[in-house]
C-alpha cells in the first residue's frame, strides 16, 4: 500500500504473491526487515527483495525457514525480526491443553505433552540465512500456549502476547462455574528470556489471585493447587479472559507522547466464548511498561470497532493487527471489514500521562466506511424469510433453540464456533448449506450429533465436545436441534 499523496490514505494498493487458488492458504505474519518483505506462507516463511522503484517485488521469493507445523488449533506462524537479524517465529499448541482428545470434557492431559517439542513456543531462525529446517531445537521458549503478538523495546527486552486457554468451564463442569470460566483464564504480556517456561498446557494464569495455577488436565483442583507452577514464568501484565490478543507492538516511534514510549499496544480480536457475559475484546489497548515491567494498568486506546455488537459473527470490525510507521503513526487491522486505520497524534504537548479516557467512547459506527452496515441491521436473520419449522415441532421450540445456540441461554456455545449465523468459522462447520457431514440432516440425527459431539472432524481442526460443552437438558438439546435443522433447511424449504 501507498499513500502518494501524503493525505493519510493509501491510494495506490498492488496484490503480489500466490492466490488462494494457486494453493496459498494466508497466513498472518508479515515484516519489513534489510531491503525485504518477510511474510508467512502456508509451511514457510519468504522474503521478496524491495523493488527500487514502484511498491510491487518482482523477484522470485526465496524461502528462509520451512517445514513449519500446520496442524491443530493453531497453524499459524506470525513472526517478528529484531535489529539484529533475529527472526522469532510463534508456534501455538496444536491443542487447547494437551488432552489426548482434544477439547474433550473431563479428558486429562498427556504426560508428557509431546506436542511442546514441537509447538507451544516461540523458535529463533537468523533473518539473513536461507533455506533454514524447521526442528524442535531452535525453540527459544516454551510453555507459550499461542504467542501471537511479539515485539522489542529499546532496551531489546522480547515481548509476546499470549492467548490464554479455553473450555475451563464447559470441560471440567465439577471444578469451574460458566461464570468463572467466563474470566478465566487471564490473557498475559510476558517476557521472552532464551530457555523460559510460561507454564502450558500444566498451568493457567489467574489475576484474581495474580499467580499461575495447576490447570484440571494436570491436577488441578478448580484454581488452588499450585504445584509445578511455582518454577513456571509469570506474566509481566495480564487481561481479560478470551479477549484473543492477536497483534502487540511495543511502541517505539517518536510521534505519540514519550508516556508511549516503550510501552505495549495490544489489539483484542475479541472473545467468542464468555458466556453467560457479554463478550468482550474487540479494542486496542495500552498497556504502560517501564524498564520492561507494568507500570499501571492498562487503558483501552481504541474501541468501537465491533459497532452495535460485540460477537464473532455479527462485529462489523475486528482488530487483529498492528504496526509503527517511519513517522510514528499506529497502523491497526481488521479482518471482518477489511479496513487499516491509521492513528497519528495531532497534540502539542509531548509530555501528557496515559489516562483512561473520561466517559466511555461512543458507541457509534464510523461513517468512512465503504462497509456501511444495512439498515435493516446486522442480526443474522434480519431480512430473511422465517425459519422452517421441524414437522411436529412449534415456533417457540426454534426461537428457544436460537437463544441456546447463541449463548444467550443455557450456556449455549454454539455460535461460538459455528459462527451466529450458523455459517462456520475455522474451528467448526457450515450448519446452513443443506449438507451434512455426520448423519442424513433429520432432526435424529442432528440431535444425536450435538449429544455425542464430534471426536474426530472430517474437515476442521479442534474438535465438538459432547452438547458443545455444557449440560443441555434434554428439552434445550430437542429445541437447539430443531434450530439446526431449521437453519439447514431454509433454503430448500
Ligand atoms: C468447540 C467448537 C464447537 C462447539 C462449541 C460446537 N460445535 Fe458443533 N461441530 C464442531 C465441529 C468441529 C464439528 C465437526 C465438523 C467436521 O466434521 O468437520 C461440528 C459438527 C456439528 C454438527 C454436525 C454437522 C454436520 O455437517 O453433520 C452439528 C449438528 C453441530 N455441530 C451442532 C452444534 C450445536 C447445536 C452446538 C451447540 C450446542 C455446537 N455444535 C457446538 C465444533 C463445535
């Protein structure tokens, strides 16, 4: 992207790189460094050489490390590059707590987790070397459940952000409240130090408490019980629970007032899984640091991405990414509208503390959008025909089975990960197309699918714990079940 003009928008935008249809599956990490683009592709990470003139490479990429894992609950390998050529890769688990089943209630976990020689971690590769092999003994630390976010400040401390676990509640019903797993446990801001531990998948950080505890797969006695613990790597700032830290970024430009300065930006892509809560998340926070150690709490910078609604399916806006540009102005991304921003700072004076903002910020949609929302609002359903109706079922048992769906009763986990309109999300599948991968889509077979769970996916990674997690009573399964068939059967009816 360029801003030929100087005006703060980027007029010029030029595609380069394989497709989705030449086999490129995405990725997320993507780094300027020495006269290179550094970008993550499917098992590798490429640089391409910085054209001269015009903004599109030309050359052939040239691959700096492959063979990286691709598997599990996390494939992706966002990266970051230190002055020195250092290149950190992120490698989160390929479970959510090393369960021999994943996701799976009451399931304990694998002793030992073999998976951490080669995942839940971050590896080093030198950013000047090509045709570097992935293998378990460049890890640089472990423990690191998905360290997305990784960053440097001027002292050349490493930082990442890590997404905490899930499910403490809907797997270990016995031990944790829907409530308490709605907060726990905290999202964390830790240090890299070569060799570090931060505790996965024995472990989860409790801020109530300010300390890491024996997680129910290992031990774990719903938030007391320490145990290996104590030896493991507590984090330097801790968050609300499930807010998803997707990008962190140390900031180390001139612009924003020197209170900015080395302190950490971390953009929440926001939380499908706080039920009974609200979700939360969907912002960009400030997380103050000096000499490498929070020095208060952290304020919201930035909210109102989501619009009206804060869920996975229905925000109009989620932050997932950020950068610093040469003139210290904040870059912040979004995957659900498509958009950057670009955040400068106008003020005269340079010295201003970090304040939480006096009243929370309006709850309005920002009217630059090439996106605007449709007037008939953002819900699912909105504008289209009423649901069909199971024969021998009635109308209020698919409304009652929509509120379970979207969590907005029984501790529904549903929308979670087959998304609020039913349509799927990485981690479950399309309940709307009319096709069905477990059973012929009756009502019976449906609901014995939700019953049971699904062990082993055909086409997602993760997994379906039995009812989604949490104890439906047989009326909620028959009335969610109803809702399932209906939405996969609206478009042949
Ligand atoms: C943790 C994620 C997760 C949660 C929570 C979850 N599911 Fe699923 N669901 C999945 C996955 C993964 C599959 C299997 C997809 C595959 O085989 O590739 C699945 C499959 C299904 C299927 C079978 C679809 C088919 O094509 O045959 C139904 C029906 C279903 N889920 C309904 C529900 C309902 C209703 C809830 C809430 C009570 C729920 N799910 C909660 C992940 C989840």
């Amino acid at each position: 992207m360029q801003d030929t003009k100087g005006d703060g928008r980027a007029d010029k935008i030029v595609r380069f790189g394989p497709t989705k249809a030449e086999g490129n599956a995405g990725g997320t990490g993507v780094k300027i460094y020495n006269g290179y683009v550094y970008a993550e592709t499917n098992d590798r990470i490429v640089r391409y050489k910085l054209p001269t003139d015009g903004i599109e490479p030309t050359a052939a990429p040239e691959t700096v490390v492959s063979g990286l894992p691709l598997t599990g609950d996390h494939p992706m390998h966002p990266f970051a590059i230190d002055p020195q050529g250092n290149l950190y890769v992120d490698l989160g688990s390929a479970t959510n707590s090393c369960q021999s089943q994943n996701r799976m209630p009451n399931v304990p976990g694998n002793k030992p987790c073999a998976e951490l020689a080669t995942r839940a971690g971050t590896w080093r590769y030198d950013a000047n070397r090509l045709d570097q092999h992935f293998s378990p003994a460049e890890r640089f630390v472990t423990g690191l459940r998905n360290g997305e976010g990784i960053s440097f400040d001027s002292a050349g401390r490493i930082f990442a952000a890590m997404h905490g676990r899930d499910q403490l509640g809907q797997n270990w019903p016995k031990l944790y409240t829907l409530k308490q797993n709605a907060n726990l446990p905290a999202e964390e801001l830790v240090q890299l130090r070569q060799g570090a531990d931060f505790g996965w998948p024995e472990c989860y950080y409790d801020d109530v408490q300010k300390k890491l505890v024996l997680a129910p797969e290992y031990g774990g006695d719903g938030g007391k019980a320490v145990g290996v613990c104590a030896q493991k790597e507590a984090p330097v700032a801790a968050f609300p629970a499930h807010w998803a830290p997707n990008a962190m970024l140390i900031y180390e430009g001139s612009q924003f007032p020197s209170a900015y300065k080395d302190g950490a930006f971390i953009a929440f892509h926001g939380s499908w899984n706080r039920a009974p809560e609200p979700q939360g998340g969907y912002n960009v926070v400030f997380q103050p640091l000096v000499d490498g150690k929070s020095s208060g709490p952290f304020v919201v910078f930035a909210d109102s991405f989501a619009g009206a609604i804060k869920q996975p399916g229905q925000a109009a806006h989620r932050p997932t990414g950020l950068a610093v540009g040469p003139d210290g102005a904040l870059y912040i991304a979004d995957d659900q509208g498509g958009r950057i921003w670009r955040v400068t700072f106008q003020g005269g004076d340079k010295t201003t503390g970090i304040a939480p903002p006096a009243s929370p910020p309006p709850f309005a949609q920002a009217s630059t959008s090439g996106n605007a929302l449709p007037p008939e609002g953002i819900h699912p359903s909105a504008g289209a025909s009423p649901l069909p109706i199971p024969p021998g079922a009635l109308p209020d048992q698919v409304a009652l089975g929509e509120r379970i769906f979207q969590g907005q009763t029984a501790g529904g986990t549903c929308a979670g990960c087959h998304g609020t309109d039913g349509k799927g999300t990485a981690v479950g599948s399309d309940l709307t197309s009319g096709k069905w991968l477990w059973g012929n889509g009756s009502v019976k077979a449906i609901t014995r699918t939700i019953a049971q769970g699904v062990a082993k996916p055909k086409n997602h990674t993760g997994a379906m714990p039995p009812m989604g997690g949490v104890p439906l009573s047989k009326a909620d399964l028959a009335a969610v079940a109803d809702y399932v068939w209906a939405i996969g059967h609206r478009n042949t009816h």
